[in-house]
C-alpha cells in the first residue's frame, strides 16, 4: 500500500538547507490576504501560507531558523516572538518563544535567529505566536520530528507531509479588536469557522481532499500515521466561559477505526478506538488502515465550543475534509457518523522505552495547588492573582541575579521550583481549560473526574485539560529556565490564567545547565521598548 496524499493542503515545506545535524530553514512572516472558507481578510503567515510553513526535521538534529518580521498591516499586531510547542529548549529557555517570559519580541523590519537542540524528542509539534491574541490572526505552523528508528515503526507503513491533519479555529475578526470587544462585554469571540489542513466551509463544498492508493491485491498492508494537530486558539460555548466551555476537536473517519499511538510527542502502547477529542495545542498520532471497499468517506472534526447563536457564519459539523480512495468517483461521501468509542487518556501508557511511571509513587518534594476563579470578569485569578506580563522577561531577570521570590517583577505571579526535585501541580474545579506546560511534559498521575492516581504508567503529554475533581500532573526539575504554565485558549491567557515558573534560578547562570543567551536576544528588549505602540 502506498499513500499519495494530494491533500489540497495549505503546508509549503521547508527543505533543510543543509541535512546532518544542523537544519537551517529561512522563515519570512509577512501579511498575506487569504481566504481558506471563502472570506478573505488579511493575515499573519509564516512563509506567506496559512497554515505557516511546515518544518521537518530527525532526531537528534539540532535547528537554526531564521525568522524576518516583514509585517506591516497596523490592524494586527506587528512585532511577534514564536513559541515552539513542546520542546524543552535545554539551555535555551531564551528560544522558547513566549513574549516577557523568555524574550521580547521582534521588531518590525528585524531579523531573528531561533536555535536550538531537539535531543531526542520525536513525533509531533507545532510552533505559533506568543504574543498577545496574535496567532489567532493565523500565525501557527507545524513542526514534525522524524525517528528512523521509531520503536512502533512496524505499525505503518506511510508517515510523511501527506499524512500531517491540522484542526484550526479560524477568525474573520483580527485578534486585537476580538480581545478588546472580549475585555469590554465578557464574551470570547466565536469562530466562523473550523479548518482541516488549512479549508474549511461556511457552506457546503469547501472540502480539503485526502486520497488513498489501494495495493494491487485490494488490501492494506500497513497503516497510515496521521497526525491530527490542533493549531487552535481557541473557543468557549457560552459566556462566561468560565465553568461550560469545551474548546476541542473531534477527530474520527467514518467507517474507519484508528490505534493511538502518539501523545504530544511521547509514543504510548497503540490503543484501537474510533474518535479522539484534541484540544487546543495537542497532538496525537494515529494509525488507520485503508481496509475498507473503495469510496469516499468523510474525515470529520467538529468542534464543540462556539455558540452559534452568537456567530451564525459557524457550522461546527463542517469542519471536514474526504478522505478518497485510489478509483473512487470524485462525488461527496454518503457516509454516516457513528459515536464509537472515544479516547480515553486513562488508558494510554507510555512505551517501554520511555519510562512510564519513572517518576515514582512517592510523596512529591513540591506540590502547589492553583485555584482558578473569576471573581473580576472576564479576567481570571490564579490563587488570587490574574497574570499580567513582567516590565523584564523573566528569564532575563534570572539572568540579572532573582534568585528568590521578592526578586521578581512581579513576585507573586513567578513561582520557584527547586532543581532535581519531583514537582505536582493540582488545578481543581471544570472548565475544560487546557493548560500547557512549557519546558517539560508531565505524568497525568490523576485525570479530571476521578479520585485515582496512576503512578505505574500514566500517560505523559504536555497539554491537559481541566474537566473536573482535581486534575494532577508530575514532573522533575532538570531543566533551568522560565517558563510558562497557561491555559491554551489564548484569549483566557491574555485574561490572566497563567503563572511562570522560575526552575533552579541558579543553575541557569553557572554550571552545566547555564543558559546560552546569544547577543542578538540580549539585543532585543532595548530595540522592542523603543518602538511606538502601533509597530509593538
């Protein structure tokens, strides 16, 4: 079985420039008006596409990309800084991405070089925007890591460009006037519609189109790894979004089974169900088998969350995309969706060779507990304090010397985690917020819902979301630097739901762990401070 995927995909690749152990890439992001449902308005592209342009890379490669702010439409924000999800960025906190934690953003007209090592990490990431509400102006793209030697290799046969599925929200709005209505009324902005791999519909017939070649003898002999990945940003389904929002995606073909195998970046032993829900910013990976008779069926991944009643252009149901086998008839499917089984984390555990359960059952060295409230809406309270950015990124200001809690700008939203210590975040109550770490993963010791910890193999992932009970995750402090803790629906972000963690404040200036920080970063909170407000 072979697949050629002519997916009418919005993804231009980057060739690496050189191959071996570095991989350059040379990223402008620039304003491109585009229509991917069939509005047009101007956007934020990396590579001038939407989804931005898509980066590969292997194992153990280390990257180099140069990134040039050539924006110039003043109704989105023009200066940017780019998180790349899910890497830990070991003495490269600065790489990071997230704006006043670990960088200042890029000034229009300048250049900026991000690099750093991947190590070992593998599968699936994506990178997007960290400033602000921008990306949801569409600045988000993917990044794949490929592993030659993938220890469940012998369970597909096909994982290339052609198989990567992105889920996105999209907005006709820009970010700043969406966040500034949101500010005044309390309602987060609904999309108009949702995208797979950069199409999407406000009516019927806008479908991106995936297609299967059939081996000569009828069936298939391995399987596909897709990738669904949701570059999301994402949405509530009522005001005031507090304790009835669902921000996710759900992922199924019809007539179709899949094997999860993949969790932001961390293999788990393959798990057959028949629909996945991907919430904002996650990533999994699944193996589906071309076994069924020639045809067309439907790729479905509606959304929940985003009242229609206040956005009538949305239609969750038409987030779609036909998944078409070699001879089929170029018609729309007929096919039906069934409920199915439906992923349950619970039940995914990490491969052998990546050491689930690692982190022991014992009584963690750090436990802090984050109550979320909303006393001040529609601005959020962590523990009692609603996040506003630091006047000096947080890294710097480690860099400069904070060492303790009263060191920091401001102190009571930076927490310190000690280093080589095992660290559990509990964060009760419902909301379906999905929270990310930045610079780790985490075991889930305790999913939503439940009274049970799981410390044998609980699945390890590195965004979680809050659906109830006392969510719990685990994690080890062995890499110093700033980061950020947040929820991913980047409208509550800028509501103030997150912390930052300053880890082994120390550590990060002397020693084996130091920061490498280039000079060109150091040069880029002098340059941003001086900008006037409509080029920030």
């Amino acid at each position: 079985m072979r697949f050629s995927c002519q997916c009418m995909l919005a993804l231009a690749s980057l060739i690496p420039l050189a191959a071996a152990k570095v991989a350059r890439f040379d990223m402008p992001i620039v304003n491109t008006v585009i229509a991917p449902d069939g509005f047009s308005r101007s956007a934020i592209t990396p590579g001038g596409t939407f989804p931005g342009t898509l980066i590969t890379a292997q194992k153990g490669d280390s990257v180099e990309i140069v990134t040039h702010n050539r924006l110039s439409d003043t109704k989105m924000r023009r200066s940017y800084s780019i998180h790349w999800h899910g890497f830990f960025q070991a003495r490269t906190s600065g790489m990071d991405g997230p704006a006043f934690v670990n960088q200042c953003p890029v000034a229009p007209g300048d250049d900026f070089t991000y690099s750093f090592d991947l190590a070992d990490q593998i599968g699936s990431y994506w990178y997007h925007s960290h400033l602000s509400t921008q990306y949801c102006d569409g600045f988000r793209g993917v990044f794949i890591v490929y592993d030659p030697n993938d220890p469940l290799k012998d369970l597909y046969d096909v994982d290339d460009e052609s198989t990567i599925i992105t889920l996105a929200d999209w907005y006709h709005v820009f970010a700043p006037d969406g966040q500034n209505d949101f500010f005044k009324t309390g309602s987060v902005p609904v999309p108009d519609s949702g995208l797979i791999n950069g199409r999407g519909a406000m009516s019927e017939g806008r479908w991106s189109i995936m297609r299967l070649s059939m081996s000569s003898r009828g069936n298939a002999t391995g399987g596909y790894r897709f990738y669904p990945i949701a570059l999301s940003s994402n949405f509530c389904k009522v005001p005031p979004c507090f304790d009835r929002m669902s921000p996710f995606f759900t992922f199924s073909i019809d007539n179709h089974l899949m094997d999860a195998m993949e969790l932001d970046g961390v293999e788990h032993d393959p798990v057959t169900v028949e629909n996945v829900d991907v919430y904002a910013a996650q990533r999994v990976s699944v193996i589906v088998k071309a076994d069924q008779p020639v045809g067309n069926y439907w790729m479905r991944a509606p959304l929940t969350g985003g009242s229609p009643a206040r956005n009538p252009n949305l239609d969750p149901n038409l987030t779609r995309a036909i998944l078409r086998y070699a001879g089929a008839p170029k018609v729309e499917p007929t096919t039906e969706r069934t409920a199915g089984v439906k992923l349950d984390d619970g039940l995914m555990h990490p491969i052998a060779s990546e050491g689930p359960g690692k982190l022991g059952s014992g009584v963690a060295d750090v436990h802090y507990v984050l109550n979320i409230a909303q006393p001040n809406p529609p601005f959020f309270d962590i523990n009692g304090i609603s996040y506003l950015s630091p006047p000096v990124p947080v890294l710097l200001q480690i860099l400069s010397g904070a060492f303790q809690p009263q060191d920091f700008l401001p102190s009571e939203q930076v927490f310190l985690l000690p280093p080589n210590k095992t660290i559990d975040i509990s964060i009760p109550g419902t909301g379906a917020h999905p929270f990310h770490l930045h610079g780790h993963n985490f075991d889930v010791i305790r999913q939503s819902n439940t009274e049970e910890f799981n410390f044998v193999n609980p699945a390890r992932r590195d965004v979680v979301p809050i659906n109830g009970g006392n969510t719990t995750f685990r994690f080890f402090t062995d890499n110093p630097g700033a980061w950020f803790l947040h929820c991913h629906i980047d409208w509550h972000l800028e509501a103030g739901l997150a912390i930052a963690f300053a880890e082994a404040p120390a550590d990060n200036i002397a020693g084996p762990h130091a920061q490498i920080s280039p000079q060109e970063w150091k040069g880029l909170c002098p340059k941003y401070w001086s900008l006037p407000p409509q080029e920030q």
